[in-house]
C-alpha cells in the first residue's frame, strides 16, 4: 500500500513528508509522491490523503480496555448523560425496569463534584431508583462506588463491618451511606456478576474497535485480572487467537495483595515482554494509593480544608510492599504501580530502589502509574533510578476544576509536571485512564500543550509541551515504556505501518483546533482498520 499527498509527521526531530509506502505491516520507504511511484506495482493499493495529517498511530499509554467494552453495556453515567442526581436516579430507574427483579443493575462514571447537588447519591436515593434490584454504581475515578440497600446485604456489609485496611466504608449519622472506597469495594466484587468469557470477548473486540475510530492502534491494558481474576486473561488469549483483538496489547497483571494472577502467569514461565506484536506480557501492577478527585490518593500534606485527611496507602507496611516488588523485579518483570499522592510514590521508590539494589537491572524501566503528584526530592530519585512516569493529562483536563475543591492552586500547577519530566530524560507517555476519562485523545494532546482545563482554567504553564513533544509522548514515549521504541512510535522503515489520519495537519492548528480534528482513517499492520464514512 502507498499513501501519497499528504502531511506525514513521521516523529520528533524527524522530517515530514508527504507519501510513504508499506509492505507485509512494516513502513518500506517515506519521502515525496515522485519518490513512491516506483513502488508501485499492479497490486499495490494507492490512497490520496488529499492533504491530510498522517502520523504513527497513537499509544494509550495506560488505559483499561476490557472494562470500557463492559461499561458500554452498563447505565451510562457520565456528566454529558446524567448532570444532575435527578438525571442519575432516572437513568438506573429506566434501567430496572427492563431489569428481571432480583438482578444488578449497574452504572459507571458519575463525578459528583459535577451532578446538581455537589455529593454523592446516598444508598436510601438509589433504593427508590432499584427497589427491587441490587444497584451498584462507580464513580469516574473507579476508586469508590455507591451501593443500594440490596447490593449492601449480598455483599454482607453493615454498620458492624470493620473498617478495611487501605479503605472506607462510610457512616454518617451511625448508618451507612452506600459509599465505599478502596479496599472497602472488595466485599462488592466478590458478589457481583462478573460477564462470561464470551461476554468479555465481545467487550474487548467493541471496545478495541472504539480505540481504532480515534486513531489510537495500541493501548496498554492497566489491569487484567482486576475484576474476574483469570478469566481476564483467557478472554484476551481467545480474542487474539480468533482474530477479534483490534489493537495492540501491552497486558499488565494483576499483583495486588488480593487481587493477583501473578502467581498463575509466573507458572507458565512468563515475564514483561513474552508474546508477540498484538499481545505482549507487561507490567505487574500494584496499587498503593487511590485518586485526587477521592481524596484518597496518599499525601503528606492534608486535603485543603479537611485537616488530618491525607488519603489512603493500600499498602502501608513498606516491607510488604518490598517484598512483592522484589519478587517480581527478581523473576524479570516491570512494575506498574499505581501511585498519584507524593506518599504513595515515596513508598513505591523505596520500593524500588530496594529491588534494584539487590538485583540491579538498570534498563528494566520500572513504572509509576499516574505518578500526578510528586516532590523536588522524588523527582531525583526518579532519575537516578530511571522510573518512567506513566500520567495522565486528560485528568488535568477533565478533573483539573474538580481538584480546586481539595487542593490549592499551587500544588495542582506542579502536578504531572511533564516540562520537567522530559528534562530529566524520563520520557514521559501520554494515555488517558479511560474509562477514568474519556479516551478522546483530543483532551490529552491539548492539555499537553496548553495546560488548561475543560472550562479553560490554566494550571502550571510552565510544564507546556510543544505540539511536536505531545504527539512523541502519544506514540514513541508510549512505545518506549513497553520497550518496543524499536518496533513502532515513528513512521521509518522497519517500524510496524501502524498510522492514524486526521482532517487536519495537528501541528500546524490553533491549540483550540486540536479538540476539533477528526480521525479520519486508521491503518493497523498497513491494512486500512478504520475508515470514517459520515464525510464528504
């Protein structure tokens, strides 16, 4: 296949050109249209961009494939569907009644500093939506949820509940709210429905093909094994055995302290890297703290105007921490550990330093999930111990007004501070936590480069990519903290012809453009995955 007359942004530091040519999925040559028509042969396939932008397909750096195609089929509760708690109750109550009695209705994505009333819904509110059906909704952040009445029962938790480790189950009043965090979720997971494998196949395969109509041709899945343990796996082996896995893969496994698959993967005789180019095994995943937006994530400071509140550490005996990380780094994995409050980090740097230490692998390029919120010292020894910052800037961008309610200003402008990342040599990714956030790769390229929020609000200008830098952290950065910088991220022969196309030259529009442009067509392996067809 030949793409001729177009705008190829081909990488950082690299020069444009206007055609390339593919053969069996790799990039065989890039430069003009002149250059490619000796390339062309009676059955190759030639595609006039007609002056649009191609660039490397873009590299969700951490995202959660398998539950986005689950959450498509749930109650849908995002702020665009569901502003106000009227709007919430609603939607669960037109969800229960095409519901048999008896069974879950389920919900995700509500963010209650956006609904009407500034709060979470409380369980007696989603009684009268599901009165007769256990109802379980998620917030945005996927670290706390509201349970009804019913779901409170099956999950067996009351007012006499202990309050778990590194978690919360909230009472007012002396009775529960229906508001958990946490570890304080996982009496709901051990009770509810968890989809069958064909059902996660399905989920996979929609959501995957979701990811091609924004450009997007590879993701890394943050967490298999999350919320049906095992099967996770095996719906991920089925779906690219059969063909029915739309982008590329980077799986990383569950090694939390009770919710790990690591033992079962370690059995086969596996580590980071194993796999092909469509599924690959990643990183061990750990978590150690929750979310800004929950007040959860694990600072040393306290939550503004919430004094002795500074979040929750999952993990809080250090020597439980450095022994799961040790054990992992010693078998040959990459870590990826979910940290956002500077508390959270320090733990996992001690961590990993500690690892390191007894058994040095200096290119291992162990990672730190979202990594938002971190200090001078920190920053330091991320350097020294070459720990690669996966965050996310869409959170700025879609929870950056919510962040003023429990932070100050000052320290939501030195978060995610990417300027300095990059200066550090640390190659910094971009991705977007969906569904956290939306998967619109628009949000996060425009966050990069201007730092402000979905109303526009400017928080630390001084970490401003330019438009260049923010598609390198998309494409190449991303490959780079999967180790396969070698095998995709730029447009250059020998690389994967993995390409995304938009309607406009991304480099060369007004940073408000960027949230306008449109992927046009998406090649995967150098095979057209993705057309839009509501075009002229």
């Amino acid at each position: 296949m030949v793409l001729t007359g177009g705008v190829v942004w081909c990488g950082l530091g690299r020069p444009r050109a206007e055609a390339l040519a593919m053969r069996q999925g790799r990039i065989m040559a890039v430069g003009t249209t002149t250059d490619m028509r000796g390339l062309i042969g009676t059955d190759t396939r030639v595609i006039d961009l007609r002056g649009r932008f191609a660039m490397p397909g873009l590299n969700d750096a951490h995202m959660h494939l398998l539950p986005v195609g689950i959450a498509m089929n749930q109650v849908d509760l995002r702020p665009d569907a569901a502003p106000t708690l009227a709007a919430l109750l609603q939607a669960l109550a037109a969800r229960a009644a095409v519901t048999p009695k008896g069974e879950w209705v389920l919900g995700r994505g509500f963010n209650h500093f956006l609904l009407d009333v500034e709060r979470f819904p409380h369980r007696d509110e989603l009684d009268r939506a599901c009165p007769d059906h256990p109802c379980y909704i998620v917030r945005t952040d996927g670290h706390s949820a509201v349970a009804n009445s019913r779901a409170l029962a099956l999950a067996g938790v009351d007012e006499t509940t202990p309050q778990p480790e590194g978690g919360l189950i909230e009472i007012r009043d002396g009775r529960l709210t229906g508001m958990v965090a946490e570890t304080g979720r996982e009496a709901f997971e051990a009770v509810l429905p968890h989809p069958s494998l064909d059902e996660m196949v399905d989920a996979i395969e929609q959501a995957g093909n979701l990811m091609l109509s924004h450009g997007i041709t590879s993701v890394m899945e943050a967490a298999i094994g999350l919320h049906a343990g095992w099967d996770e796996m095996l719906a991920y082996r089925r779906a690219h055995a059969e063909g029915r896995l739309p982008v590329r893969v980077y799986g990383c496994v569950m090694g939390d302290k009770t919710r790990s698959i690591l033992p079962q993967v370690m059995a086969e005789g596996l580590a980071t890297g194993d796999g092909d180019e469509m599924f690959r095994m990643g990183p061990v995943k750990i978590f150690t703290d929750g979310s800004a937006g929950s007040k959860t994530a694990a600072m040393t400071v306290d939550y503004m105007g919430d004094p002795g509140n500074k979040g929750l550490l999952c993990i809080p005996d250090q020597e439980e921490l450095n022994a799961m990380v040790r054990q992992a780094h010693e078998a040959g994995w990459q870590m990826g550990i979910h940290a956002i409050g500077d508390a959270a980090i320090e733990e996992v740097l001690n961590a990993i330093e500690a690892a390191q230490d007894a058994n040095p692998a200096p290119d291992r390029r162990h990672r730190i999930e979202h990594c938002g919120w971190l200090r001078p010292d920190q920053m330091d020894r991320m350097e020294r111990l070459h720990v690669v910052p996966v965050s996310q800037a869409s959170f700025l961008y879609w929870f950056g007004d919510n962040y003023e309610t429990v932070l100050e200003a000052d320290r939501i402008a030195a978060s995610h501070p990417f300027r300095t990342w990059i200066e550090r040599g640390l190659h910094p990714s971009a991705s977007t936590d969906c569904p956290v956030t939306e998967i619109d790769p628009r949000a996060v390229i425009y966050n990069l480069v201007t730092r402000k929020t979905r109303t526009g609000k400017l928080f630390g200008p001084e970490h401003r990519l330019s438009i260049d830098e923010a598609l390198h952290a998309y494409t190449w950065s991303s490959a780079y903290a999967s180790h396969e910088e070698t095998l995709k991220g730029r447009l250059e022969p020998g690389q994967l012809a993995d390409i995304a196309v938009f309607d406009r030259d991304l480099t060369a529009v007004a940073a408000e453009a960027l949230l306008e442009a449109v992927c046009e067509m998406t090649l995967r392996g150098g095979e057209v995955v993705y057309q839009r067809t509501d075009h002229p």
